[in-house]
C-alpha cells in the first residue's frame, strides 16, 4: 500500500515524458490498482495504528499539532489520496 500511495503522488521532475506518461496511464488498468476497497480499508487502517500521541506536557501544549491532531495533515493528505484512487480522471 505504500508503493500505491507514492505512485498516486508521482510527478514527472525529470526525464523521459511519454514513458512517465506510459506508466501514468499504465498504472490504473493493472489489476490490483483497481482494488479499490482493499486501499481504503488499508489507508484507514493505517490511520488508526498510528501511534497515540506522546503525553502532553505544559511546554508542548501551547503549540498544537498540526501534523498528526484531528484534522491535521496526516488526515487531510489519507483524504487527497483516497479521492486520487477512486477517482484518477478528477484529481
């Protein structure tokens, strides 16, 4: 599930364009990519094996976390990557 999730996020930097283009358009017609059920279960599971957080202390919690709190990246990226996967033609 990594691999798929890096390859949903794949953008030419440099490079040979039509075979980045060729494995682009290669990639959502292989079978397991249409397993789409399998991905969103393993992405939320993913997500909820997260390790809890460290204890707060009086120093830490003035800053909030935006990386792994509720709401933060961590689930606004799980968000951009199951919309990419079950809808490749929109994102």
């Amino acid at each position: 599930m990594t691999i798929r999730t890096a390859l949903l996020d794949a953008r030419l930097i440099l490079g040979d364009e039509p075979l980045f283009a060729e494995l682009h358009a290669a990639l959502p017609a292989r079978t397991c990519w249409r397993r789409a059920r399998q991905f969103v279960e393993a992405k939320l599971a993913e997500q909820n094996d997260a390790p809890p957080p460290a204890p707060a202390t009086r120093a830490i919690c003035v800053e909030p976390n935006i990386k792994d709190g509720k709401g933060g990246l961590r689930d606004l990226h799980t968000l951009h990557w199951l919309a990419k996967h079950l809808y490749p033609d929109t994102a």
